[in-house]
C-alpha cells in the first residue's frame, strides 16, 4: 500500500489505563481491567488491519503500553495532549488531514466484537454521505463516526452524542447515514454489558479469552 491510495484514515482514541473501566471493579482487579482494555484494543485493531479498503490508523493516547500495542498493528501513535475526548478528536482529526485524509473515521477502543464487514459497510456508506454514525446499544452514545471531509463537523462526544451528532449534521445540512450493528453497538462499561458480552460467547476475541483466563464467568454464574 503507498501513501498516494490512503484517503480514509481511522482514528481509535484509548484512554489512560490507571483506573480503566472503574464500573467494572466489583468484579475485576485494577490489573485485570487494564488487561482487558488491551485485549479489547487488539480486536478492535485487528479488525481494522483486516479492512479491504486501503487506509491508516491513528491510535491516540497517553499510555506508553498503548504505543507498543499500536506498532504490533502497523498503526501510528499519536501522543494525547489535550484534556477530553473531543479535543482529542480534534488534535487527531487535524493530523489526518495534514497527511491527507480525505475522510476519518472515530472508533472506539472497547467494542471488541467489531467485524470488517462492519467497517467496508462504513466506508461504503461514505461514499455517498458526509457522516455515517453508528449508535450505542442504548441509542444514545456514539460508537463509530465517520466524517467525509475530516473537519465537516465537530464531534459532540459526552451525554447523547448520538442525537447531538445528528442535531449538529441537519444544522449544518451535511447529508448523514445511521448505521445499525449489534457488534458495533456493544461497548463495555459495565457489569450489564460485560454479562452480556460474556454471554454471546465470542470466543474468537482476545477480549473473551482472557475473560475466560480470569474465570470471570464463574463470578457472574454463566455457564
């Protein structure tokens, strides 16, 4: 792949793993979360090294273990340097386009179950629209945003992001897509989404098998 081809370039914003995934303590350990944060981070980039669809990725963070994740998947680590996800978007949006991007797509770091197919529908979409936006299982958060060009909108990310992305795309009359994925959707914050995570069985992630290693299910009684 050459540099001239990239147009699409896939920003994955992780935060720092001190404290990682709090709601999630009752059941693991400060060092347990921190690992499945990592584990979820390779699905997420393991799926997007597999895309069809020629591009780069921008992982974006403070945590050094993070940078070394990032150059197992051939992607760039862009340091974090303002506070908040939506000036970090910013910063890592403008770094795209200084190299180029014709569209970016935000995407997070703890939806493991993820799949190309998802990411070509995404960038397929794009094609046609100036936003494609996939909503959280509950409707109300952001799970993958895709922007063409780059800076057409801010990101609105925080409380109801899903309807403040929308509210902001008719505001500026850019032509926008809602994509539905049950994969997508499921981002785990809490022992709901863990348990249910944990429940579909999707042995094939990294996130699942360590899981499976800390015999977290033998906590949450699932057979």
């Amino acid at each position: 792949m050459t540099k001239d081809y990239v147009t699409v370039f896939v920003i994955i914003p992780v935060k720092r793993l001190d404290n990682a995934k709090s709601r999630l303590s009752s059941l693991l350990t400060d060092d347990e979360r921190k690992c499945f944060c990592l584990k979820m981070l390779e699905d997420v980039l393991g799926t997007v090294k597999s895309t069809e669809r020629p591009h780069e990725t921008v992982v974006v963070s403070k945590d050094p273990i993070v940078s070394k994740i990032a150059k197992n998947f051939d992607a760039a680590y862009l340091e974090e340097r303002k506070a908040g996800l939506n000036k970090t978007v910013s910063e890592a949006v403008d770094w795209c386009v200084e190299r180029g991007a014709a569209s970016v797509l935000v995407l997070p770091a703890d939806v493991p179950l993820v799949a190309p197919t998802d990411l070509n529908r995404i960038f397929t979409f794009g094609e046609k629209v100036s936003m494609v936006i996939c909503p959280s299982r509950n409707g109300k958060g952001t799970n993958a945003l895709l922007l063409t060009p780059p800076n057409v909108s801010p990101t609105f990310y925080g409380p109801h992001s899903f309807q403040r992305h929308i509210k902001e795309a008719k505001k500026l009359k850019i032509s926008f897509h809602r994509y539905r994925s049950s994969r997508i959707a499921l981002d785990i914050d809490t022992v709901k989404d863990l348990t249910y995570f944990i429940s579909l069985k999707a042995k094939e992630t990294s996130a699942y098998k360590v899981l499976e290693k800390i015999k977290v299910t033998n906590k949450l009684k699932i057979h």
